[in-house]
C-alpha cells in the first residue's frame, strides 16, 4: 500500500509538477511538500491537505485511502 506521502509524489509527477508548482498551486510552503511526500509530518494539518488534494485534483476520500 503507498504511503501518503507515496499517493501525493505520484500524482504530482503524472501531473507534471515540481514540488515547487505543487507548493504554490496549494498554497503552502515548499518545505511542507517536501515534508509530506517523504513522509516526514505525522499529523499533517487539515488544510495542508486540503490544498494538496484540490492542487492535484483529487478528492480527499481519494487521498485519504493511503493513509488508511
């Protein structure tokens, strides 16, 4: 099963994004996607999330399931 973090580097490539798009497009900062995506925040805030999935088009459900 992929990581959270695992789910969110994935579609960020098949979208074609940098972490830095990534970061701008959800609006959180640069570090917070490098964080995420190596799985280094353990209980990443709800509206870091948010943002990620609306960024890269997924429905929180849909991001949630990794993490599951």
């Amino acid at each position: 099963m992929d990581t959270l973090g695992e789910r969110i580097k994935q579609r960020r490539k098949s979208a074609g994004m940098t972490q830095e798009d990534l970061a701008y497009v959800a609006g959180v900062r640069l570090n917070a996607i490098v964080k995420l995506e190596n799985d280094k925040t353990p209980n990443p805030h709800w509206l870091t999330i948010v943002g990620v999935a609306r960024a890269l088009e997924l429905d929180l459900e849909e991001l949630a399931e990794s993490a599951a």
